[in-house]
C-alpha cells in the first residue's frame, strides 16, 4: 500500500497564541481505516480541518493523492469528503437536492444513477424528498455522510461519526464504514471512543496536545493489549531467578519480592498450572498472586496523562 | 474555474427563492403595490406635476430602486449569513470552490432574484400610472448593475455579520434611510440649496436619478456622473471582497 495521504510538520496556531497543532507528520495508506483518538481539545478536528481547508495551517505540508493542499487545492479538494462532528445541514431542503448540491459544489457533474446508489447504501432513498428538518438524529448523520460521498472522494473524513448516538446506531455507522472501505475509501474517523477503534481500524493513532503520541497498527496494539501479567508475591526476596525457572522468562521485581509472568491470554495454554507447580517445586512459598492487563484504553490513559504531568 | 460548483450554488438559492415564493416575491410586490395607492393615487393626485409627469409616474422608477436594493442586499446578506449560522460553511470551504467562485454563485442569485422582483415592480406598476421609458437599454443597464452592487453589499454585510441583529442592522439603519432620502418619493430639486448639498453626499441618489433619466429622459444629476457612481459602488465593493478573498476575514480561520 502506499501513502494517499502525507501531513508533515503541521502546525497551527490561533491569532490568540494558542498552539493547537505542534508538528504533526502522519501518513495515511490507501484503502485503511485510521482511527484518530484524543481527548476533548486534542487537535484532532483541527487537523482535519486544517487538511481539509477549513483553516489555514500556520506550517507545515499536507498532500491528498501527491496533491497539495494549498498549492493544488482543487484538485486535492476533489479527492477529500468530510462529515463534520456537527450536524449542520440546511433544515428547509428535501434530502436529494442537498445531496446533488454537494456534487455539484465539488465539481463533478450530474450523476443520478451514483446519487441513488450512494443513498440506497445508507437507507436515504425512500427519504430523498424529504425536507431535512424531519429526518431523525441519525438519519441526518447518514445525508452527511451521503453528502460527503457524493463526489466519489478517495479519503474520507468522519469527525466523531459516533458523539452521542445510541449503541444500535453506533454498530449500523461501523457497518457503513466497513462497505465504505470495501468499496476502497480511505477513511479517517476521530473518536473517544476506544471501542470504535477497536472495532473498525486498521491502524490507530492517538493526539494529545497538539502532538501525535503514537500511530500503530492496530494489530500489534492489539498484541500488546493481549498480553497479561502475572505477579507472584513470594515470602522471601530472591537476589535472582532460580535456574529451574528459567524457561518461564521471569522478571524479578527490583526488590527482589515478586516474580513477573508475562504470557499470552490468546494462546491455548497460558503455561499458569505449570508455572505454579514449578514455583513450589523449587522450593519458594508464595505470599500472594496478581494479574494486571494493558488495554488500549490504559496505552491511551498512560500516553494522555504522561503529558498532564 | 469550476462551473457546476458556480451552478450548485447559484441554483441551491435560486430553490430556496421558489420554495419561499410568499415571502421572495408576493410580499414587495404588495407592498410597493401600496407605495402606489398610498403615494400615487392618495396624495399624488394632490400634488402637481413633477419634472413634467405626473407624481405616479414620477416615483416608479424610486419604488424600483428601492425594493430591487433592499431585496439584493437582504437576500445576498441572508444567503452567506444563514449556512455560518447553521454550520454548513464547512462544505464551502472544505469544495475545490475558489472565493470568486462562491461571489458568484451567491451574488449572481441574489442579484437575479432582485432582479425579477424590479422587472415585476415594474410590471406591477403599468396597472396604477401610465409608464414610459426613454432609454429601455440604459433602464436594463442601471437595474442589473444596481441589482449586483447591492448584493455585493449584502455579500460582505453577511460574512461580517456574527448575529441576526447585525445583519438587520446595516440594512436597516444605513441603506433603507439612504434609499429614502435618495430621492425615491421626490426629486432633489425640491429640496432647500443646503439639503440639496448634503443629498449629494449620499450614493443612492446618483443611482435613482440615474434610474430615473432612463425612465423620464432627464434627471437631477448628469447621467454620465451617476453611472460614474454605479461603477464607483461596484468597484468599492469588489475590492473589499477581493481584501476579505485575501485574508479570510470572517470566513476561513
């Protein structure tokens, strides 16, 4: 896969000296799904409108498809649809006619046959003359998204497709979104919500602060996310990792009073019962056992709060 | 420059115009209707003839000028102030769209609906007083030129807007006052030397006498003089939408 979309160096600072971006370099693969995950405040809308040229960027290079933002913006324009965190949509249009604006805003020309494809895939059809005011929370997010596809862009954005939807709704915008990537969109959606990204990105990122603290696949998160520990409290600290134990890679506590297990929650067999057995065999007692997890949520946690510090 | 992003926009209005047709069309046609009865058949039958027609004859192309600048400024103000209200200026910004090219469409709209609504004043108008035009192409000429300056006006007077209150304020405490003392119900000659002067000072009157010339054949002021100071109007009002195009004023962050 190559990059269909490349931020170096992105920064953004607002007239009042506030720094919302502080050299930002991402780079997005053709066809994945990037989930963009950051408190309240991040930068995670502002990068996307800086990208999407909303705002100016006070630094820094953006290009869609080798097309730079700036300089070449008509045609990077073409290749970007953005569904905004805001429902805004003018209320007194019947839903078709907002749909076909966006087209033509974007400068394709007329296209029914596509426009009812587009709204058939998200249910909008039987709702095309309908003025928008009369359409559900939900149904408005779908015209958005309608919107937003209507000019065949490659790279598509959704700013918090989620923010305060019910769970239902929540699983039907993960289904859009996995026939959108099917059909070979690029998509980029922001999100607070670590079990979004977990059902639906291929890679994930997380901002903080301006700053991007990490961008990972979201396999090997998930790798790292199934690792568990096992902390064996022994009554007697040890000054090293007896030699019977030596196939197990223990850690030993700095004090030397615990013995840490890491193992696979995954696998078949996570070796515990035998480890155990072996412990007592080697002639150590056990004060007491404990587990800890890293799940995305703690990276995120961990990366977020290092920075309030 | 992308044509069907022009057409989008331009044809979006010109819906929203249809579907408020009460509101759009029927409203200052009625109204400029009682202009007529009330200043034209009322009182103008009181009141001699003025630059040699009769009142009612005389105020048209006044009450004209009047709806066609409030309805541009109005609707263009409305048009741009309306999508930042509600939001949906993300999608104007986020289009391969160029500035000149979102003038355009908004501009061109509500330049046309101003448009239609003058053609329709004027229509309206046959049924109350006998109207004769003595420069049909000059009359064109002025009202499509009046029709796009003043809706260049709303244009900027919607993006400097941040609330309804301002967007009805410049409207309503500087362009309808400077259309009424501009010599729509009266020429300026009727005036003491000294107003006379101070009339001057304000642009409208260059525009209706303008109007008016082509209308009636003559006029208060020289008419080379008041298309001068549509093209003055018109130039101003592009320059300060090229410097709001220049550094996003208003509009892009």
């Amino acid at each position: 896969m190559s990059a269909i979309l490349q931020v170096e160096n992105l920064r953004k600072t607002y007239d009042g000296g506030f720094e919302a971006l502080k050299g930002v370099s991402l780079d997005i693969q053709d066809g994945e799904i990037l989930a963009l995950l950051g408190p309240n405040g991040a930068g995670k809308t502002t990068l996307i409108s800086n990208i999407c040229g909303i705002t100016r960027p006070s630094a820094g290079k953006v290009t869609v498809g080798g097309h730079d933002v700036q300089k070449d913006y008509r045609a990077a324009r073409q290749m970007i649809g953005l569904v905004p965190q805001e429902i805004a949509l003018e209320p007194f249009e019947a839903v078709l006619n907002t749909v076909r604006f966006s087209r033509g805003l974007f400068g394709k020309k007329p296209d029914e046959a596509y426009l009812e494809q587009v709204m058939r895939k998200l249910s909008l059809w039987d709702k095309k003359d309908t003025q928008v005011r009369a359409l559900s929370g939900g149904m408005k997010r779908r015209v958005l998204i309608a919107k937003a596809l209507s000019h065949e862009p490659r790279v598509l954005f959704l700013d918090e497709p989620t923010a305060g939807v019910d769970v239902e709704l929540r699983k039907d915008m993960w289904n859009v979104v996995s026939a959108l990537k099917a059909d070979g969109v690029t998509i980029i959606l922001t999100t607070h919500y670590i079990e979004e990204a977990e059902a639906i990105a291929d890679r994930v990122g997380i901002i903080n602060r301006g700053e991007m603290k990490m961008v990972e696949d979201k396999a090997s998160l998930m790798q790292r996310m199934g690792q568990k520990q096992l902390e064996v409290l022994l009554t007697a600290p040890l000054q090293d990792v007896p030699n019977a134990l030596a196939e197990y890679n223990l850690a030993l506590s700095p004090d030397g009073s615990s013995l840490i297990y890491t193992y696979d929650t995954r696998s078949d067999r996570t070796g515990i019962t035998r480890l155990l057995t072996d412990i007592s065999a080697a002639g150590l007692v056990l004060n007491d056992v404990k587990t800890r997890e890293s799940s995305l949520e703690e990276i995120f946690v961990g990366l977020v709060s290092e920075d309030r510090t | 420059m992308n044509l069907y992003g022009i057409w989008a926009i331009y044809h979006y209005e010109m819906s929203r115009f249809r579907r408020t047709i009460t509101q759009s069309l029927v409203s200052p046609v009625i109204s400029t209707s009682l202009y007529f009865v009330v200043f034209g058949a009322a009182i103008g039958s009181r009141i001699q003839e003025v630059e040699g027609v009769s009142y009612g004859a005389f105020i048209v192309p006044g009450l004209i000028m009047l709806s066609v600048m409030t309805q541009a400024t109005s609707n263009a103000s409305f048009a741009i102030y309306f999508p930042k209200f509600i939001g949906t200026t993300y999608e104007l910004l986020s289009a391969p769209v160029s500035f000149l090219e979102i003038v355009i469409g908004y501009v061109g709209a509500a330049a046309t609906k101003a448009l239609i609504i003058g053609a329709l004043i004027f229509a309206t108008s046959h049924f109350f007083v006998d109207v004769t035009v003595a420069h049909p192409i000059a009359m064109v000429a002025f009202l499509v030129l009046t029709c796009f300056s003043f809706a260049l006006l709303g244009f900027i007077i919607g993006i400097w807007a941040r609330s309804f209150e301002q967007l009805q304020m410049v409207p309503l405490l500087i362009v309808t006052p400077l259309v009424f003392l501009g010599g729509s119900f009266y020429s300026i000659t009727m005036l003491p030397p000294f107003w006379q002067g101070v009339s001057l000072l304000n642009p409208v009157v260059y525009l209706i006498s303008g109007f008016r010339w082509s209308f009636l054949g003559a006029a208060d002021i020289p008419v080379g003089l008041s298309l001068l100071a549509v093209a003055g109007f018109t130039c101003l009002c592009i320059g300060v939408i090229w410097w709001i195009f220049r550094t996003g004023w208003r509009f892009r962050d």
